[in-house]
C-alpha cells in the first residue's frame, strides 16, 4: 500500500494544485506575521483564513482527484490488488498531501515567529478540519458518477457547515435566549466540525470572556483537557464515520 | 476455467446481462461480438471485478471470483482506452505495475522490444497519441505471462505494421494454450485469431459454438458473412416468434 501511496502522491505533487495551496498558506501566513507583533492578533486573523479556506480546497481538492484518478483506479483494480487497499491509499495520498501544504505553509512560519501555545491549536484544529472535509468530500464523491453533482455536493457540505449552520445556531439561541441552553447548544456545537474547531481556537486566546455567561460555560468545558479530549473524539468521529461509510460504498461500486 | 453461470447484471431497471451462461477453457480463443450497447464491455468488467454481478456466480479454476482479488494475476487485460497517471512516463509506468504484481516468474517483454517502447520510456503519458497508449496497454497485458487474456477492441487505432506485431502476438500465445478473449469489430481479424464464438444481443447470449460450426452450418467461408448470416436468420426467428 505505501508503494500505492508514493505513486499517488508523487502524481499529485506534479499537478501543481497543492504547491499553488501550499504558496498561498505560506504567503498569508507569514504577511501576517509581519503586518502585526502581537501574536494573538495574527493566530486570531489566521483563524478566520483556515476557517474558510481549509474546507473549501479540501472538499474541492478531493473531489477532482477522486475523479481524475477514476480511470487509474480501474487500472489498479484490473491488477492483482484489493479494493481496499486502493480505496485506503487514494484516501491516505490526499490527506498526506494536504496535510504536508498546511504544515509546511501554516507551520513553518508558526515555528520561525515563535510558537505560542494558541498557534499550534490553530494548526492542530487545521489538520482536523482537513481530514473531516476530506472524509465527506469522499463520501460525496462515491455516491455519484458525476463529477460536477459531487463537488456541488461536496460545496453544499462546506457551505452548510462554514455559513448556514451558524446562522441556524444563532437564530436558535436567540428565540431561547431566556432559558439554559448552554448543554444544548454545546450538543449542537458537536455536529458542526467547523464550529467545533472555532470554539476550540478561540478559548485558546483567552477571548472567551466576550462571550459572556455562554462564554465561561464554554471556557469551563473546553479549556480543561477534558474538552480537548472531548472535540478530538467528535473530530474523529467527524473522520471516520464518513470514510468507512464510503469504503463500504467503494467496495461494492461498479467501476 | 471461466466459468460463468446464470449472471445477471442491472444498470438500474436497465438489463444489461439477462442470465447468461458460459464456460470458456483453457487452449481456445473466443471472439465476443455483439453491437454497441449489447453487454461485452460488462462481461468483461464482471469476470475482472470491477463490475459486480446483480446476480449469479463467476468460478475460475473453480473458486468464486466474488469478493476475491488475488486471482486477477491469471488475467492480462488490455483495456478499450487505456487511461493511466497522466503525469508519469511510459517507463514509470511499467516500473509502477512490476511493483504492484510483485511478479516472481520471467517477464514477457517481446512486445516492448517489437513496439519499440523503449526508445519513449522517458515520454509522458499526457503526451502520447491513442496508438501509443494502446501499445503500452498491450505490452502491458502481456507482460505478466498469464494464462488469460483478455482484450478488449485490440487492434482500433493501431498502424498497420503494429496491428500484425500485435496479431502475430496473439496467435503465438493462443498456439501457447493460453485462453484468449477478443472483442472486436472487425472481423477478418478475428476470423485469423479465434477459434470459437460468442455472441451476445441485448444481454442475452445469441451464439456460442466454434467458428468451425458456424461456417459449416450458414455455408459461409469468411466470418463477418458467416456472421450477418447469422444476426440475419435471428431476425428471422424472432419475427417468427413473435408473429
């Protein structure tokens, strides 16, 4: 499989799309180290960029691999080699890929302008975000045939989870301001990794106080280990229920 | 060898293979025709895995080949459009499948040396024409030695001289006892390279018997005549049956 693996990625570094990613990360990064001293400051502005633009070219990253290596796929699987073992090493390459543009271009400048404790949350929440977006984007990408369906689905992911859900969540809180709801809402937090990842970030940067009585609650949770523990099991979860769902789809699709 | 037995296969409620049955052995070669449409392409797919049947069972050597993967190192298949990493040479190619069959035996490099694909290891696939690409998905199917072979449409878009490289390759392999399956439209070059027919319509299977037969039973010399005999009495018959 890692012999798969080095194949896949050795053809993906040539298509040019992840060192145009890895050049972007590193350029935003490190301008924003430079316009602003003030670390919080820069992982704060960093936040809203990784928020967004994470997802997005993961979703759309995996899609048009997934399809633009569909005839490579049933090359492999024409040979002596196991469904799985295809499936696994396409879902590996593009994860190891994407993880090793944020690493080297969110990462690198971390570690030259000092690593703070709310920088690395920020690369660690961007890494889970990746292999979340990667897993759904798959799973939208086996389901159909059609490569324009799947990226619109793969973007209804991202749009949903980066903009829509929010706003539900707001509206939500809002009608039942008068109540405690602050279980509920951290039980609804749960099933939007996007939010989940913010939260994280942000009472790392010790702003949580801006967020009122809500805001302790949340700092009470998730600044203990506790709820780092709990958000990487939901992240996870995020991961893996999708991934397996469309290994199980993979292996029983006609090609 | 291959034996396929009540395989049914549903695009949707579209039927594309209706209950066939079929042995094929070992020593023949067997030519699969049938229009556009008429479920060669599937059958092929279904005896290599990639496509799984609705229904029914396919045994080589007598083991299901359902769910099983390892024995596709009995079969050299060469594809219709062979499409492989756009960004690799030709060599990185041979390179990249030798790594992934893990083959112990001796390689069979006749057609990389007739083909000439040495000279273009160093080419990009993106950059090949479609002649190129099928002399490497032949030198391909054959590199491995194995028992089976299966073609699909191996001669279309290839020079002249190459299709007889090719077709001397062929015959050799099939002298050799190996069991060869070719689809194909034309039919003088089945009528030189296969010994039994097979012919499927709309899914169903129409014709199987040798080629032998065949011309003996229309009174045929040549096989496309024999053949259009053949779709030509079936219309017959169905007209008959259907009166």
């Amino acid at each position: 499989m890692t012999r798969i693996i080095k194949y896949i990625l050795f053809d993906m570094l040539r298509t040019r799309f992840i060192l145009l990613y890895l050049g972007f990360l590193l350029l935003s990064t490190i301008s924003m180290f430079m316009l602003d001293g003030d670390n919080a400051k820069v992982v704060l502005s960093l936040l809203n960029i990784v928020l967004l633009v994470v997802p997005l070219v993961s979703v759309i990253f995996t899609t048009i691999h997934f399809y633009n290596s569909y005839e490579f796929m049933e090359m492999m699987l024409s040979q002596p080699i196991n469904r799985k073992t295809v499936f696994l090493s396409q879902y590996l390459a593009v994860i190891l890929a994407l993880s090793l543009a944020l690493l080297v271009g969110v990462g690198l400048p971390i570690f030259l302008y000092g690593a703070s404790g709310s920088a690395l949350t920020l690369l660690y929440a961007s890494l889970m975000l990746t292999f979340v977006f990667v897993s759904l984007a798959f799973l939208a990408a086996v389901f159909t045939r059609d490569k324009a369906k799947a990226i619109g689905v793969g973007l209804l992911f991202w749009f949903y989870f980066a903009l829509i859900y929010d706003a539900l969540l707001l509206w939500v809180v809002y009608q039942f301001a008068d109540y405690p709801i602050e279980r509920a809402t951290l039980a609804m937090i749960s099933f939007n990794p996007v939010d989940l990842a913010r939260i994280l970030m942000l009472l790392q940067l010790d702003i949580s106080a801006l967020m009122g009585y809500t805001g302790a609650f949340y700092k009470e949770f998730f600044g203990s280990n506790m709820g780092f523990v709990y958000s990487t099991a939901i992240l996870l979860l995020w991961t893996l229920i999708p991934v397996t769902w469309s290994m199980r789809i993979f292996k029983r699709k006609d090609l | 060898m291959i034996s396929i037995g009540k395989v049914n296969k549903k695009f949707g409620k579209f039927t594309v293979l209706n209950d066939l049955t079929l042995e094929l052995e070992l020593g023949k070669s067997y030519a699969l025709i049938g229009p556009n449409g008429s479920g060669k392409t599937t059958l092929i797919k279904t005896i290599l895995g990639l496509v799984i049947p609705t229904s029914g069972d396919i045994t080589i050597q007598d083991k299901s080949i359902l769910k099983e993967w390892a024995y596709r190192e009995k079969i050299g298949y060469m594809p219709q459009i062979g499409r492989y990493p756009e960004n690799m040479t030709i060599g990185q190619v041979f390179e990249m499948i030798k790594n992934i069959r893990k083959h112990t035996g001796a390689l069979d490099e006749e057609l990389i040396q007739s083909f000439e694909l040495e000279k273009m290891y160093g080419k990009r696939m993106h950059t090949l024409s479609g002649g190129t690409r099928q002399k490497v998905s032949a030198a391909l199917a054959f590199l491995f030695n194995p028992p089976i072979l299966i073609l699909d449409e191996p001669t279309a878009g290839l020079d002249p001289v190459s299709v007889e490289i090719l077709k001397d390759k062929i015959l050799k392999e099939k002298e050799s006892g190996k069991l060869v399956i070719i689809t194909s439209h034309i039919m003088s070059d089945l009528d030189d390279l296969t010994t039994d027919l097979v012919y499927l319509f709309e899914g169903d299977l129409i014709y199987n018997d040798s080629i032998k037969n065949l011309k003996k039973e229309t009174g045929e010399t040549k096989l496309g005549k024999a053949i259009s005999c053949l779709i030509t009495q079936n219309k017959c018959l169905t007209e008959l049956i259907t009166s």
